[in-house]
C-alpha cells in the first residue's frame, strides 16, 4: 500500500555547484501530476529562478519515469466530480507552471530518464534543451483513453514535429524511444541510459560559463519569433539587445570584445569569453 505523499514532497530538489536538479517525486504513481504536484512545482521553481547560487536548472525524474502525464486520479476525476470551477483550478495550476518554464529566466534542461506522456509534454516543451535516455518512451497516449492531447500536448508536438509524424504520433497513441524522439525533432538528443547524467552535466557545465543575461535574451528570442514574420523577428532581436545592455549586456560584450580583439585571450568562433572578468 503507498501512503499518501504530503504537497512538499511532491517535488524534490538539491542546487549543487550553480545547477539546480529538480525531481518530479512521486516514483510510486510514476510521477504523474497531480494538483498537489503541480502546486509544489510551481513554489519551486519560483524559489529558485533568481538565487544567485542557480546558474541552471534540470527537470527530471526520481525512478522510472520523467512523468507519466496528468494524474487521471486526482488531476482528472476527482476535479470533474466537484464541478468546472474545480477543473479550471486544476488546469490554471499545471498550465501556470508550465508557463513560468516557458519563461524561466534561467537556463533550463529536461533530463528525461524514461516515460514520458501526455501532459508531460507541457514541461517537456517548457524546458530550453531536452536530453533523453534512449531508452525513455515518449506518449501521447491521450487517443488511448477516449481524450484529444490537450494541456499543451498537441500543439508541442504540431510544433516540434515534422507534420506528418506529429498527426501520426497524436492518432496513433504509439510511443516512441528517445532514439526516435530525437530523430522526429521532439527532443535535442538522445544518449544511452549511463551517460545520460555526464551528457545533461556538461551541458549545464557549458551554459554555466556563458553569460546568463545574453541566456536569457536568447531564449525569449528564440520563444518570440517562432510566430513572428522575418522582419518582425528582425525588429525584436533589436529591441531585446537594446533591452540586454540595461542589464549588465553593455559591460559583458565590451570586456569580450577586449579579452578577443586586444587580450587575445579567446576567440568567439572557439569558445566562450572568461564572464569573471566584467566589471559590475
Ligand atoms: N494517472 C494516475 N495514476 C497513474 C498514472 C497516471 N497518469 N500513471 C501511473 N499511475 C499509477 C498507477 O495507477 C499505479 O498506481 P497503483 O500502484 O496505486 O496501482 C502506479 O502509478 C504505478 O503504475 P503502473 O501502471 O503499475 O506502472 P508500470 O511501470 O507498469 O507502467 C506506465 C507505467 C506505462 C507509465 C503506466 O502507469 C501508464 O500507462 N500510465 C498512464 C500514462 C498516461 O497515459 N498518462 C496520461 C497521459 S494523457 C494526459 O496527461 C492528459
């Protein structure tokens, strides 16, 4: 018998050398996201999107899963039992995180460790660069009980996915390994089960390094201009680096000019400029 897990354990997470990992902690019920869950998350990532001590942030999974989608326990029937107004609570807490996610003011990656599904689709997308074991299997099983893929679910696949394999993926409720995940788009990379935290680490061992408010410029951009026409793109690009020399983007682009065209001390094309060295 699982004993009910209290709100705060729901998430669990450590911030070790600037990284923050963070776990959807219900391994019992595969991490599924319940209203409890999905309250807590929201809490954590919040506490830790400005402390100075999180340079980026992991999303994964405590056990086999990454999370096995919306709980149709206590996310679903039991709101549906208590009227509309219980079921838009629930809808507004999970989507509201997701959201912070979407605009997480840090760097952020999905290590996705194993299922996959659903409305795991929502924080899939969330997060900045997605690295899988290739083992993991990806769902959106909603077709295989009676639902459309909602809470985000299809409108993350129709825009990772080449058309044709995302109408293919909602219809046909068949899950994919990481391997082909990575292959249709829907993740950055997949790697084999025991490299999986080495690969995740030196991603955020590399982003760490780099100047978190360019990170951060680059991400909205890149969010931005997915429905933008090229010259609206154009015209965002520049007010977003108007609006990143305001924050400490004037300083950080004039010390790298200086360590690449007189220090000699990097080059661009090669890597990334010492960030220790702007003067605040
Ligand atoms: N909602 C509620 N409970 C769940 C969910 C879920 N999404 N996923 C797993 N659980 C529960 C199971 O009911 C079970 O509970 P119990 O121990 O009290 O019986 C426990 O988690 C363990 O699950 P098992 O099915 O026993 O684990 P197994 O490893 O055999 O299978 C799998 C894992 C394939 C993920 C399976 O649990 C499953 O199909 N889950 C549902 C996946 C899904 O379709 N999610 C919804 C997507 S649609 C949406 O999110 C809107």
């Amino acid at each position: 018998m699982t004993t009910e897990r209290a709100e705060e354990d729901t998430v669990a997470y450590t911030v070790e050398n600037d990284i923050a990992w963070v776990k959807f902690n219900r391994p019992e019920k595969r991490n599924c996201m319940s209203p409890k869950l999905n309250r807590q998350m929201k809490k954590v990532l919040e506490e830790l999107e400005f402390r100075d001590d999180v340079k980026v942030l992991v999303l994964t999974g405590e056990g086999q899963a990454w999370s096995a989608g919306m709980d149709l326990q206590e996310y679903f029937r039991e709101n549906e039992a208590k009227g509309l107004g219980a079921v838009r609570k629930a809808q507004r807490e999970s989507y509201g995180w997701f959201e912070r996610l979407r605009w997480y003011e840090k760097p952020t990656i999905a290590m996705i460790n194993g299922w996959c599904f659903g409305g795991g689709y929502g924080p899939l997308f969330g997060c900045d660069i997605a690295i899988a074991s290739e083992d993991a299997q990806f769902g959106l099983s909603e077709i295989n009980w009676g639902i459309l893929p909602g809470g985000g679910a299809s409108k993350v696949a129709q825009e990772l996915m080449p058309f044709r394999k995302a109408m293919y993926h909602a219809m046909m409720g068949e899950n994919l390994t990481g391997k082909q995940a990575e292959e249709q788009g829907l993740i950055t990379e997949a790697v084999p089960a025991d490299q999986l935290l080495a690969r995740v680490t030196a991603i955020a061992e590399a982003l760490k390094k780099k100047d978190g408010h360019a990170l951060r410029a680059t991400k909205w951009t890149m969010r931005r201009m997915v429905d933008m026409t090229y010259d609206n793109g154009l015209e965002y690009q520049i007010r977003a680096q108007e609006a990143l020399h305001s924050f400490g983007g004037a300083e950080a682009r004039r010390e790298a000019t200086r360590q690449f065209l007189d220090e000699k001390s990097f080059k661009p094309g090669l890597g990334t400029f010492d960030t220790s060295k702007i003067n605040s």
